[in-house]
C-alpha cells in the first residue's frame, strides 16, 4: 500500500468515472489534496479539493498543476458532444496524451487511464482505434507504474443526456446473459471508480490493464 499523505491529481474530474473518483478520493486517507483541472470553475465537496481551470489547447502552460503522486485520466467526448471525428480525438487521444506527457516529466509515478473495452489502434471504429492508439502511446512512457482499465458501457447518472446509452443500458444487461456475451456486459462508473482508487493504493512497478470481465464481477 502506498503512504498516506498523497497528491492525486484528476482529469475528466466533471465525467461519470471522475466524479465518482473524487468523491472517493476524499474519503480515503491515504490522499490529502486532490487537485481537479477542468476547463470551466467547478465546485466540488470537501476540504481535500482544489480545483484550477486549465486551457486543455495549451496544457504545457500549466504544467506546474501536474506535481502529484498518481493522475487519474478520465477525460472522454462523444463523437455528437465534439462534431466530428477530429476533435473527439483531440479530446479522447491529444489531450490525454500531453497530460501524461507532462505528468511524467513532473515525476508522477502512477498513471491511472479509463480506456474501452475492445480497444485497438488497428480497429476498423474510429473511436476503439483511438483507444488503442492511446493506450500504445501511454505504455511508451516511463512511468513506474501504470494501469488501464477497459469497461463496457457505463451505466450512471450523467450531466448530459445521451438517449442511446439509455436504451442500451436496459436492453444490454438482458442481451448479456447469453453465453459469450458476458465480457460486454454494461458496469456502473462507480464500479469502476472504486477499482481505481483500490488500485491507486497499491505499490510497485508494472504495466496493469483490467478488462472487464477479469475484475468486475457480474
């Protein structure tokens, strides 16, 4: 386990899995600041948070932000949220990818990513593609320690509405119980956020990718 007193700093902070990372994040003692960059002012519960807004176009002007111990990349964009392909990989790919970046030279030793299930940067679908592709990039960079999670859809509330995941997550679970099809069953953002924050805790060297029918029980 790792010693208390821990920095943990938080993208995609305002998301279904980063917001439940925070609030988690706030009730284990190991941490004592979180630190949450998002694009607009955003008030979070609890004496441990401090929030900074940050121009995610010019992140190296900011690069002080990202002195911690762990960064947890949660950022992600729907492909109607950003208006084409182009700019939700700027969102799901270049962003996260320059924070990690700039993260690693400021000597955070643990990189925590949210990435998808299926992903692989020789994918046909746009979006697995650049999962992948980030996923690549990511294990390229010296951390000490880094880990992947790859869940299915996420079930949660969310800010925005998004009709299509709403019919999937009532139509999936059922769909899912047919053999063969458990590993894409959906999985609530908290599940994952409590993975991991568990995971955050833990110490030593490695590459760690969690897929979602190793970790998460039906």
């Amino acid at each position: 386990m790792i010693e208390p007193n821990k920095t943990a700093i938080v993208i995609g902070a305002t998301g279904l899995i980063g917001s439940a990372i925070v609030a988690q994040l706030e009730r284990t003692d190991a941490f004592n600041s979180i630190v949450t960059l998002t694009r607009r002012p955003v008030a979070f519960n609890g004496n441990k948070v401090v929030n900074h807004v940050v121009d995610f176009d010019r992140l190296g002007d900011f690069s002080s932000l990202f002195k911690g111990d762990v960064l947890f990349s949660c950022l992600g964009t729907t492909l109607k949220q950003a208006g084409s392909i182009e700019a939700q990989r700027s969102v799901d790919l270049d962003y996260q990818l320059q924070a990690a970046e700039i993260a690693c030279e400021q000597g955070v030793a643990h990189y925590l990513l949210v990435s998808s299930s299926g992903a692989n940067a020789k994918s046909v679908s746009p979006y697995l593609k650049m999962k992948g592709e980030l996923e690549q990039a990511i294990k390229a960079l010296p951390f000490p320690r880094i880990s992947i999670f790859q869940p299915s859809l996420l079930l949660g509330e969310r800010q925005d509405t998004r009709a299509g995941e709403a019919l999937a997550s009532k139509l999936l679970p059922l769909i899912c119980r047919l053999p063969g099809l458990r590993r894409y069953r959906p999985i609530r953002g908290t599940q994952v956020a409590h993975k991991m924050v568990s995971e955050s805790l833990q110490a030593g060297a490695g590459t760690y990718t969690f897929k979602l029918e190793q970790v998460f029980p039906a």
